[in-house]
C-alpha cells in the first residue's frame, strides 16, 4: 500500500435544507471525517508522506475544525518530509462576506492557522488552493499560507483571487494558475516572470492580468523568458472597454514571450489583447483560439507564427458581427504548413457557407446547417480529415 498522502476531510451537512418545515433543520449538523492519519501513524509509515489534501466544509465558522485538523497533524508531522499541499475551506454561513469584513473577523484565526500548517509542513513548495464557492474566508487563508511559502514555491494552483499581504513576492515559481479578480484595498502579489515555465490566468480585466508581473514602474516591457505555455480565459464581458492591455498611463504592456511553445486564448470579449502586444517567437507547438466572431476583427493586422497544431473556435458572442470572417480565412489560409488546423464553429447557422478554409484539417460544427450547403462546404476542403456534428443537418423544406 502507498502512504505517500495523507488525507483529513471534515463535512458539516444539514439532512435537508430545501424543507422549511422539516423538524431536521433544528436537530445538530451530521459531521464526516475521513482521514487516514491514524492508519499512516499504526502502520509507522509516517516517513513516505510527501502530499497533503485538507478539505473542510462547514456551515459555520471553520477555524475549530483547522484546529482539531492541525491537533491530529501534530503526531505525525515531526516524522514526514512534506513537499506539495491541497487545501479547501468553504463555511456556508460566510459565503457572501467581503473580503475586508472577513479581515478584520478572521485576520487572528488564519494566521494562527497557516502558521501551524507551515510549522508542521515548512518544506512545502507545491501549493493547491481550491473552492467550492468563492468566499472571502477562503481568499484571506490562501494568499495568508501562499505568502508563508511564497520564497520557496515552485507551483502554485489558486482557483480564486487570494488576498495576499502588501509586498509579497513569489520569486522561484515555475507553474501557476491564477484567478484574478478585483478585491477592493488589496494588491496583486508580485510574481517573478522569467522563470515561469507555465502560466493560466482566468478572469480580470486586462490592466490587471498582467499587473503581477510588473516589477518596474518604468517599463512598459514584461518578459516570460522561460514560460512555454500559456492558457488565458476571460469571461467578463465590458463593451466600454477600450481593448488595450493597459499601461498605468494608457499605454500598453509589451509582452515578450521568446520561448513559448503553446498559446490558448479564450474570451468572452469583442477584444483580444493579448495577441495584439504579445511578442510571440517565430515558430510554435501549438495557438488555439477561442473567441467571438466580433473579436478576431480585433486581431485583423496580427501575424501569428507558424505552428504544427493551430485550433480556432468560433461563437456569436453578443452579436451577429460578420467583420471577423475575413481574419479567420486568413489565418487559416496561413496555416498551410500547419500538421493539423481545427476549427469548431458554434451557434453561427449563417457562417459555414462564408468560410473559405482550404487548409482545414478537421471541423466541428456545433450549430444548425443546411444539408446542400454542407456537402458545398466540404467539397471544397481537400485537406478535412474529420468531420464531426453535434447538431441537425436541416433539409429541403
């Protein structure tokens, strides 16, 4: 048996919380714990513990249970070499705290807590910080135990915005997913960008995406020297957004990705940034955009590299702007050198008659079409390999 992680999960449920009137509503929360300390601790294999996985859901305040949690920890903690850690802590009850409400509460709880945890676990250099439902409490732990750790991490995985102590710096990360989001009187965490390795930001406008790893005030350049993949998701629509990657001045950042070797972009927006004023290298793994029609007319001057995997998904979005179709011809017809170029196309009946993709490889079409107009459509792709629907072909009326 492999004692390489060790497990506690502490639930809080209510048998029914849908029926008013249901007497079980007045009875004690029924409490689960799963762990496996105990057995790690009988069987003396203390010693091959590398990860730990802590979940705690509760309805009310959750710091009694990080103190049980952290009380059990203690038999075997002097007796392990801990490198990677996953926590999650949801409280019902808090869901819907801000943030500096949730400081001002909590500040003492969470900082006893994440010192305890890094007490018992100072090796730490592999940080995963999950949700259940964005909370403030959660917010507050995480960017607490993050910046504990921050010199010595090598990966950090957040699922939400942490709320991190003024001036922390992670300098040695390598792999890190972010969620960015705006928290009203608190700063971004300052993230070395040369040795990234892999970098997936979700969410933020796009003054703030890039905010982290700005550590010149006079610079208008970022470089990711190192990073080889990039994933960027943004689904936060603002139409007055003027689509620029701001600088604090206007201007827009500059960033330089020399050494990337797979790019995947996917927004909401009528805008795309960061292909825009990205520096990207001449020659590429793999770039898959996702991203409305409206938005590759954004990107109508931009030469993407060559590639040997090139993937385009194509939405309505909000509109029916028909402006981006003469891009997505001619990125595609740019791709001929390409090993394979995809193209997913959803919600758009109108749009498979318009593409004039010859170097198309493999096509997904995920909106209604018309039966003549397809058979055309593919008859003029002597490179498609695969074809695949997920919808109904209409007929003749």
């Amino acid at each position: 048996m492999v004692y390489n992680c060790v497990f506690v999960k502490f639930g809080e449920y209510l048998e029914s919380r849908e029926d008013p009137h249901n007497p079980l509503l007045e009875a004690p929360p029924d409490v689960l714990v799963k762990t496996n300390l105990d057995l790690v601790a009988m069987v003396g294999r203390a010693r091959a513990v590398k990860r730990v996985e802590i979940d705690v859901f509760c309805l009310g305040d959750p710091f009694p249970w990080w103190r049980d949690i952290i009380q059990r920890m203690r038999a075997v903690a002097s007796k392990w070499r801990v490198v990677e850690l996953r926590v999650i802590t949801y409280s019902q009850s808090y869901e819907s705290i801000h943030s500096d409400r949730a400081v001002d509460q909590f500040a003492d709880d969470v900082a006893e807590t994440c010192d305890a945890l890094t007490t018992l676990m100072p090796d730490v250099n592999h940080l995963e910080c999950d949700i259940h439902y964005s909370n403030a409490i959660a917010q507050l732990l995480y960017g607490r135990l993050a910046s504990l750790y921050a010199k010595q991490l090598l990966w950090f995985d957040s699922e939400d915005s942490i709320i991190t102590p003024p001036g922390c710096q992670f300098p040695g990360l390598k792999w890190l997913r972010l969620k960015h989001r705006s928290l009203a009187g608190h700063q971004f965490p300052q993230i070395a960008s040369g040795g990234l390795v892999n970098l997936r930001l979700f969410g933020g406008l796009p003054n703030q995406s890039w905010m982290p790893f700005s550590t010149d005030d006079d610079s208008q350049v970022i470089e990711f020297t190192n990073l080889k993949r990039l994933h960027v998701v943004r689904s936060d629509p603002r139409p007055y957004d003027d689509g620029t990657v701001h600088y604090r001045d206007g201007h827009p950042w500059e960033l330089h990705f020399p050494s990337l070797e797979s790019l995947s972009i996917s927004t909401d927006e009528e805008i795309c940034p960061l292909l825009k004023y990205a520096v990207l290298p001449p020659r590429m793994e793999s770039i898959s955009i996702d991203i409305v029609l409206a938005a590759y007319k954004d990107i109508e001057d931009v030469v993407l590299p060559e590639t040997k995997h090139l993937s385009l998904r194509i939405n309505s979005g909000y509109g029916g702007d028909m402006s981006g179709l003469s891009v997505i011809n001619r990125i595609v017809e740019g791709a001929h050198g390409s090993e394979t170029v995809e193209m997913t196309i959803e919600d758009i009946d109108y749009l498979v008659p318009e593409i004039t993709c010859t170097a198309l490889t493999q096509l997904e079409v995920r909106a209604m079409a018309c039966v003549d107009d397809m058979l055309v459509f593919i008859d003029r792709l002597p490179n498609l390999i695969e074809l695949t629907f997920f919808t109904k072909c209409l007929g003749d009326p």
